[in-house]
C-alpha cells in the first residue's frame, strides 16, 4: 500500500533528482571500493537454474525463466548475486582483504509493491575474501562502520552540490541483535520494533537474522546458504519524511561448510547439498567471504529525501500506486 505524507515537496525537482542520482552513484562506488578494498566487476543478468547460483529469497519468490534455445537450456533472472560473487572470488583469483563490487540489477515478480518495494532490483552487490582470523562479529561489525562512513561522505558530497537538500544521518551505528530486540519489546511485530529502535538510535544494524527466536519466529527470512544466521544482519537508517526505518543493506559473513550443513537441515533444504555450488562450499573449496547488497535506489531515497522508490528508479507500477503519487505531485519516473 503506497502512503504519501501531507505536505510532501520533493527538495529537488525532476531534472535535479537526475542529476543528483547520477552523483550518488558515481561518488558512493568510489567510497566503497576505497573503504572495503573492492574492485568494480561485470554481474550476470542471469544464471543457469542447475547451478544452485540463483537466490532463492524467502523460498517462495518465483524467478523469471525463459529458454535459451541456443544453448539447449533455460535461464533465470538473478534474485540476487549472493552466491554468484563468492565463487567469482574463487574464479577470479582474489585473496584475503580484497573483494569485488558488481553493479546487479533484478527482476522480482512477486514483490508486493509500496513505498520502498518495486519489482525491479537494483544493488551493489559486494563480497571480499576474509580468513579464519577475520571471520567473527567484530570484522563484520568494522565493516558496517566502514559502509555508513561511504554513505555519510557520500551525502557530504551531494549536499555541497545541491544546497537545498536537508537529509541529515547520523554516523554512529547502534548494534543490537534480533533476540535482545524481540526481548525488549516482545508485543511488536518486527517491522514494528525496528521502527521503534531506528527512530531512537537513527543508524541501526540488527545481528544475527535467520534463526528461529524465542517467540518461534524469525525476525526476517533469509536463505540458508550464503549468510551465517549467527554473524549477519540489516543495516537500518531513520527515514524522517516516511517517519520510519529504512533497510539499506543486508550482509553478512558468508556460510562455511559447517554452518551450511545445519542451516540447510534446519530449513529443510538438505537437497541443496548436491547442486554444484553448494558441494564446492562443503568441500572447502570456496573462500571465506564477508558480503552483502546496498539498496542503490533505497540509498537515493534516503539521501535525497524522496518518499517513493519510483521517484528513484523507472519500474512498473499498478493504477492504485499512480492514482495516489498523480493526486500527491509525485513523479514517478
């Protein structure tokens, strides 16, 4: 259901929205590379089912397929690039302290759409080789500090080019993990309880997302075989035109052949043992890896302010979403 607030005034008119989407982007890729040591790659559009590459979400999200009579098969449209990037680190011959940035674009179909959701994705999607050193909550938690270090510096950057702009963000992360958060306020729903903890904290990650909590419920889903449940999370900024928390990014340190085995027992999925990525992680073959995606239309939302992802990005939209932004003033591109 889309919402517009009373009142609402984009800061920038259309022409500058362009302008400064094109700024966000250009200067947020260079302070991420330089922050996490990543070297900018080309993504697939799409993978080949049989590989296990595919994200599978939530489990119920249907991906796109079509046949490839030219290469005898079928091929679906990448949910996301979470395993893909761990063994292109394996391909491509990274070592430790280093990664990959790839520029993903997605297509899901099955995306209910609202304020922050469309059917088209589009992320960067980073991933570095780590060791059993590194592989802990307080490398991932650096991590986070370096990536809202890129997003504060990037809106220092915008905001000295488009004066009127008044987003401001706050620079200091507050870590909490899924179960002290449903410990703290067990009759809200999680939507609820993020909302309630980003607008008294403003940036936010919530650890360890996957796992069933005491309440019987997971905080969100996630797939059991890229994220270690016990050493990911959400990156969550406040909102203030919304009035609400805003995820950025989901990371993670990613699955090692010990937490693959039991995560994939847990949710039933112990099939997936036998596709061909998944036998390469529990051989051992595959680096360890730390990695995520960073929302770029979400980034340009909070950044500029805006109150609708298509004001961001060109999707398709269905009549109510355009009835509502057409009698609110909202261009949607």
């Amino acid at each position: 259901m889309v919402k517009i607030p009373e009142n609402y005034t984009p800061s920038l008119g259309l022409y500058e929205t362009q302008k400064a989407i094109g700024l966000i982007k250009n200067v947020f890729l260079v302070k991420i590379c330089a922050a996490l040591h990543l070297k900018r790659v080309t993504a697939p559009l799409f993978v080949d089912p049989s590989t296990g590459l595919n994200d599978d979400l939530n489990g119920v999200e249907r991906p796109v397929e079509f046949d490839i009579p030219a290469v005898g098969g079928n091929a679906q449209v990448v949910h996301s690039l979470a395993k893909w990037k761990r063994l292109a680190l394996h391909d491509y011959g990274f070592y430790v302290g280093n990664g990959l940035v790839a520029d993903m674009n997605a297509i899901r179909r099955d995306e209910e759409l609202d304020n922050l959701h469309s059917i088209y994705v589009d992320q960067w999607h980073c991933e570095k080789v780590i060791d059993r050193d590194t592989r802990n909550m307080a490398y991932l938690e650096d991590t986070v500090r370096r990536i809202v270090s890129a997003i504060c510096g990037t809106l220092d950057e915008l905001k000295w080019q488009f004066s009127g702009l008044s987003t401001e963000l706050c620079r200091d992360v507050y870590f909490i993990t899924a179960q002290e958060l449903e410990d703290r306020y067990p009759d809200l729903t999680p939507k609820q309880r993020e909302n309630v903890i980003v607008r008294e904290h403003r940036t936010v990650f919530i650890e360890q997302i996957g796992g069933v909590l005491k309440s019987g419920k997971p905080h969100d889903g996630r797939a059991p075989d890229y994220d270690d449940w016990s050493m990911n999370g959400d990156l969550l900024f406040w909102h203030e035109p919304l009035g609400m928390a805003l995820e950025i990014s989901s990371m993670g340190i990613r699955v090692d052949e010990n937490s693959l085995a039991a995560q994939l027992k847990i949710a039933g999925c112990e099939a997936r043992a036998e596709l061909p990525f998944h036998k390469m992680l529990l051989n051992g073959e595959l680096p360890l890896t730390i990695g995520g995606g960073i929302g770029q239309s979400r980034l340009c939302m909070l950044l500029l302010g805006k109150v609708h992802i298509g004001e961001v990005q060109a999707s398709l939209w269905n009549e109510e979403t355009r009835r509502v932004c057409a009698e609110k003033g909202v261009i949607l591109l």
